[in-house]
C-alpha cells in the first residue's frame, strides 16, 4: 500500500509538472489552435507518451497569466488495457504576473475537473508509470549542483496565496496483475482554502475508496518559508463508512527532523461489528452474546517522536465497561513499555467464544 501512494504522488507530481510547464509555455503562442500540435509532439517527447489536447483553448498573458484547457489525455504504453493513463476534462489556472517580479505567486485558481489516474502493474512487474521521460535521462543534474541548493534555506519565494485550489469529480484506479490487487477511488473532491505560508490551510476532501464514503475536514499549518521546520498544528477530522469517526488535533514539530508530536485523538463511539459489516468482511471474532463488542470509543493524548511515545489521560470506553489508561512505549526493536489500567467491571463470559 506505501507503494501505492508512492507512485501515485510520483505520478500526480509529473503530471502537474506538465500543466505548469504548459501554462508557462502556451502564452508565449499568438495563435494557440496553430501551435497545438506542435504542444502536443514536445510534451509527447518529454514524456516518450502519446499526448493530446481538446480544440477548446483559452489563454490570457495581462494582468493575470491564464490557462483554460479541455480533454487532455496522457497515454499509457501498450498491452495496459486502458488507453490513457491519465486524462483531465478541464484545466484552469490563473497566475498574477507582476507580484512574480518581487517572488509573490499569488494565483487566483487552479482546478482540475475531472481527472483520472489509472496505475497498473503487470504480472512480469512492468508498471505504467515506469520509463516516463526516459529520453531526458541524460540531462541529469550534476552532484554538487544539487548538494549546493539543497542546502539552500527556506523557499525561493516570499510570499505565496492561492484563492481558489480544487479538484473535483477525479478518479483514480490501480491494478496490480501479479497480486490481484484491485483498488477504486472515485468521486474524489478537494478544496484548499486560504492557501499562504502564514496561515492555516483549509482542508476539505471527500471521496468514494471500493464505494465506501470517506472524507477529512479541517485545518493544518501554517506551512511556513521553511516547510517541514517548526511547528504546525492541525485539527482534522475523518470519517469513513459513515460508520467512524476519528478526530485528530494538536502539534506536528520540525515534520522533516525531530519528528516529534502532541496529539489529542479521539475516536468517537462506533461498532466494530456494523464497521465490518460495512467493508462486506466477516467479523472476526465470535462471542458468546451477539451483542458484545458492539460500542466502542477511544480518547488519549499521544506525546512523541521516533524513539519514544507516550499516552496519558487515556478513555476507552467498551460496551458497558470504562478503562482508564496511560502508559509509554520507547528502545521500539527491544519495546520497552510501561502501562497503567483501571477497569470499573467487565463481565468475561460475553467476550467468550460459544461452547
């Protein structure tokens, strides 16, 4: 699953790499319609895939920099079974041009209508997204240039304010052959609010994962001039299956270093039986009274980082039985833990299996 996600960013990362370099190079073109095929063969060469565009085009250079395209359709190799690997209905965006000259990027929208990502992998291991940009391998960037300007502080920019980020209607498929593993995201909706690097950024995600609603809520950030370097707070809330909802708020510290965290997380009152009867999964326990297991909550604070982890004011609540809790857990390869319970009553015979 980490491969999974891996290569979709990989991928969702090309991609935009693509639109952005269209929106800089379309511009340029008096006649955009004339110049489209000539679009359409570069981004096809950088990308050793077929590539088209839709007729509808609109661009603007003044005062805003702007981009509208329709149907643009990025190919997979053969023998993948589906035509295109990636395909967008409508792509908007627009950029202000003056506020770049003192390194502000202040951009008015950006969306992504309808777009569908399929990633497949074959039975011999070959994967879709493999091989793209082959051809530019030998423009490869030295060594030492890229030490130098990772070693560079914070961002190339001042200041950045997105008023409107969204994307709507996508969808996403990814098949692997070889494990016959198969799984659909689809009605997928995000909107970023008040995107800047000084406040927080509104977060608002919905989606259907095998046909099970999901979504999360809320807020993170600020992201900073320095992203993954001091503090970011975040108050999300998820929910899945219309059956559970988890609620996550507190501080991520230094993200890309010390890694360190204080969370409140509470999961509010579910049943673990309708959860997998959700899924359409057999519920992996048996017990005596059917309607065991049928309630459960869970609230602690998490206080951490990549050696150690400790929970406190912990509540856990299961059927009719309350346990406090706290506890730590750290040396994880040899876990060294420690753990404090208080349970009220809990009547064992309705946890155990029928005769």
């Amino acid at each position: 699953m980490k491969s999974f996600f891996k290569w979709l960013f990989i991928v969702g990362g090309i991609f935009l790499v693509l639109i952005m370099a269209a929106v800089i190079i379309i511009p340029q073109f008096v006649n955009v319609k004339k110049y489209k095929p000539t679009i359409e063969q570069k981004i096809a060469e950088a990308t050793g895939r077929s590539f088209t565009l839709g007729d509808e085009m609109d661009v603007s250079v003044f005062p805003w920099v702007g981009v509208k395209l329709t149907d643009l359709h990025l190919g997979n190799p053969a023998g993948y079974g589906q035509k295109d690997m990636v395909s967008v209905k409508n792509f908007e965006v627009r950029l202000k041009v003056m506020p770049l000259l003192s390194r502000r990027i202040e951009v008015k929208t950006f969306v992504l209508d309808e777009p569908v990502i399929y990633l497949a992998k074959l039975k011999n291991g070959d994967a879709n997204w493999q091989g793209m940009g082959a051809t530019q391998d030998k423009k490869v960037v030295p060594k030492k240039t890229k030490e130098k300007s990772s070693t560079e502080k914070g961002l190339p920019i001042e200041s950045l304010r997105v008023d409107n980020f969204s994307i709507t209607n996508g969808k996403l498929l990814y098949l692997d052959q070889g494990t016959n593993f198969k799984k659909q995201i689809s009605d997928l909706n995000l909107n970023l609010a008040n995107i800047s690097l000084e406040n927080p950024v509104g977060i608002s995600f919905t989606a259907m994962v095998d046909k099970k609603p999901i979504s999360l809520k809320g807020t993170a950030g600020p992201i900073g001039k320095e992203p993954g370097k001091g503090t970011m707070a975040i108050d999300l809330v998820l929910k899945a299956l219309d059956k559970l909802e988890l609620k996550l708020k507190g501080n991520l510290v230094d993200p890309l270093a010390s890694q360190t965290f204080d969370l409140e997380l509470a999961i509010g009152s579910f049943s673990p039986r309708k959860l997998m009867a959700a899924l359409d999964q057999k519920f992996p326990v048996q017990t005596k009274d059917p309607k065991a297991l049928d309630a459960v909550s869970l609230k602690t604070r998490l206080k951490g980082n990549l050696k150690s982890v400790s929970f406190s004011g912990g509540e856990l609540i299961l059927d009719d039985s309350k346990i406090i809790f706290s506890g730590s857990a750290k040396e994880f390869l040899k876990p060294n833990l420690k753990f404090d319970i208080k349970l009220d009553a809990i009547d064992l015979d309705r946890y155990m299996p029928k005769p």
